[in-house]
C-alpha cells in the first residue's frame, strides 16, 4: 500500500500537467488539459486488494468512485473503506469520493447499471460471465478488464530452454492472475523437445507444476525408482481449450505452424496477452502484426504485461478492450481531457481566411 501510494504521488504532476500550448495559425494557440472521467463505477469479485486500488487511483486524478465487491470480502471491505475516509478527511477531500457498497442484493446492482446519467464509465474485474453481465446489462461506458486465456506459442526456431523457463515464469509465480499462461501452442516437430525441457526446468527449480499434454504428444517416461518429481501429467481435454486453470496448470497443445497458432488465438483467446518465442524474428514481426490482443510479448515471460513491470506507471487493471485504453489502465487513463482555445478575440471567418492563406 505504501509503495502503491508513493508511486502515484510521483506519478501524478506529469499526469495531470496540461499539455504544451501549439500555435494556431497566427491568431491564437491551442493546449490539451486532462480532466477526470467523473464517477466511476468498479464491480468486481473476491479481490480486497482491488478495493484498495480503486479507492487510491481514480480518486488521486479526481475521479468519483463507487467500489462493489463479493460478498465473500464484505466485511474486509468495511475496514478499507473506513481506511479510505480516514485518508480522504485528513486530506480535506468530500469522504463521498469513495464508496464501497455493503448492499450484495443484485437488484441494487442492476439498478446502478441502469444509471448512465450518474455513472460516466464502468470497470468489470473479474471472471468472464460477469464482464459479460455488465456489458449486456448497461449503456454505461465500460472499459473491461476480461479474463486472461493467453498463450504462448513456441516456434520450431526457439531456444527450448528459454521457451520452458517462459512458460514456467508466465504461469507459476502468479497461477491466477490475468497476465499468466494457459496454453502452450508448439510447432509439432519440437512438441516432444519442449515438454523435455519444461520438465528439466521444473526439476531444476523444485517447481510444482501440471501439464495437460495433447494424446498426439507423447508422455514423458517415468521411473518408478526415481525420487518424486515436481511434475505431473494429464491429458489435454477439449473442454481445456479457451479455459483459464487458476491454478499451477500448463496446457500444451501442437500445432502445425503460426497460422494454426493464430487461428487458435483468434477462435479461444480473450485479447489480454499472447507470446511468441522464436529465433527468426521474420516470424516473431508476423507473429506481432497478426495477433490480436492488448500486449504481445516477443521471448519473454507474458507477466511482463503489467503497468509497473513495462514502465508506465501504476494500473488499476488491464484493459482487453480496443476503445479509449487497451492494455494497462494507469492514472492517465482515467482521465479525459477539455481542448483548451485561446483565440485573442478571432472569430471562425478570420481563422478560416488564416487557414486557407
């Protein structure tokens, strides 16, 4: 919290700066000034720490908020709201910036959805089906934070070595998080080498972890007199593919090459993060150009798609949509901005003559 609290203090006088003044014409100048969205509504599930979150960094760039969580984190929810007054009125700000609704009826929910002319935009977090909820159920703007269904596709040119400490680094440290791998996507003439080198790797480490490996990719062999390995392996099912496994899970399914990796992505991936690990950086460029989601990393771990971790600042969450912010939703995406015109007494036939000459 503290660290959260003093890196949006430093973040906010570039943030909220106005822009440079840009000459127009010769009779006056134009200036961009960020302006906050105005209420902003968060429904979201059993996450506390999200509740920290939106009562910190929509409230910093002066935004209202209205924080709606699970009743799983109810009563946690009454002690950080408590905590957000405290702060709001030892800052001399209105404690009505921040409110955290105790109501669990989803009448009261579906009412606020209801609300456009009170509410200036929506932020879902959570599992898919409520994302889903909240768009179908307002007019209210939305900006999603959907599910994570990424992948990681390893191309014949990998380093293998380096695919299966990606796989493992995008998946292990955080299980549930939205920026973690599920499925491996694996040019099927180096399908059976990359397993072998993901099982090397989760030795090496004493990483517990568990592959679902699809029948046409052969099992590892075991041996029984061998120590216990950290490992563990299961079919891949159908009803695997387009599923986050919230847990120390890995699918791994062959493919025949990018355009089976990309036809895959685009029929069960949600647009949040997918990965590539190549060699040939003709087909890593390709791999860029056609995969569709708001972060694509190129030989890395895909928990580098966060705010912090890539350098622009704090995040609130990561946005799957295309309109207004895609990706990380920092401070300066909660905001919006007024053109400001200062015309020295020009009327639009003088500026129009300015323009034309």
């Amino acid at each position: 919290m503290r660290r959260l609290t003093e890196a949006v203090r430093a973040e906010l006088p570039e943030v909220t700066a106005p822009g440079a003044e840009v000459p127009v014409g010769d009779w006056g100048v134009r200036l961009r000034v960020p302006k906050p969205l105005g209420v902003v509504f968060m429904v979201y599930e059993a996450r506390p720490t999200v509740t920290v979150e939106g009562a910190l960094l929509p409230v910093a760039v002066g935004n209202a908020v209205l924080l709606r969580g699970g009743k799983e984190i109810a009563r946690t929810n009454e002690v950080l709201a408590a905590v957000a007054h405290k702060a709001l009125q030892a800052a001399r700000l209105p404690t009505g910036l921040v409110t955290v609704l105790d109501d669990p009826d989803r009448a009261r929910l579906r009412a606020l959805l209801k609300r456009p002319d009170a509410i200036d935009v929506l932020i879902p977090r959570g599992s898919p089906s409520l994302i889903d909820y909240c768009r179908s159920a307002s007019s209210i703007p939305v900006i999603a934070s959907g599910g994570g269904v990424n992948h990681l596709y390893v191309h014949r040119s990998a380093d293998l070595e380096l695919a299966a400490e990606a796989a493992l680094d995008s998946k292990l440290p955080e299980p549930t998080a939205c920026n973690t791998a599920e499925m491996a996507l694996v040019d099927r003439e180096v399908a059976a080498d990359f397993v072998a080198a993901l099982l090397r790797a989760a030795e090496r480490g004493g990483r517990r972890v568990a592959l679902r490996l699809d029948p046409r990719i052969p099992a590892p062999h075991t041996d029984a007199a061998a120590p216990q390995q950290p490992w563990r392996v299961s079919g891949l099912q159908e009803h695997d593919l387009g599923r986050e496994f919230l847990d120390a899970t890995i699918g791994v399914y062959p493919v025949a090459g990018p355009d089976e990796a990309l036809a895959h992505i685009r029929r069960y991936g949600s647009g949040h993060t997918e990965g590539v690990i190549a060699t040939d950086a003709a087909l890593a460029e390709e791999f860029t150009r056609r995969a569709d989601a708001a972060a694509i990393v190129v030989n890395g771990s895909l928990r580098l798609h966060d705010g912090p971790t890539l350098q622009l600042g704090s995040e609130l969450s990561i946005s799957t949509g295309r309109m207004h912010v895609r990706g990380p939703v920092t401070l300066g995406s909660l905001l919006t901005h007024s053109w400001v015109v200062r015309a020295d007494g020009t009327l639009r036939g003088g500026a129009d003559a300015t323009s034309r000459s």
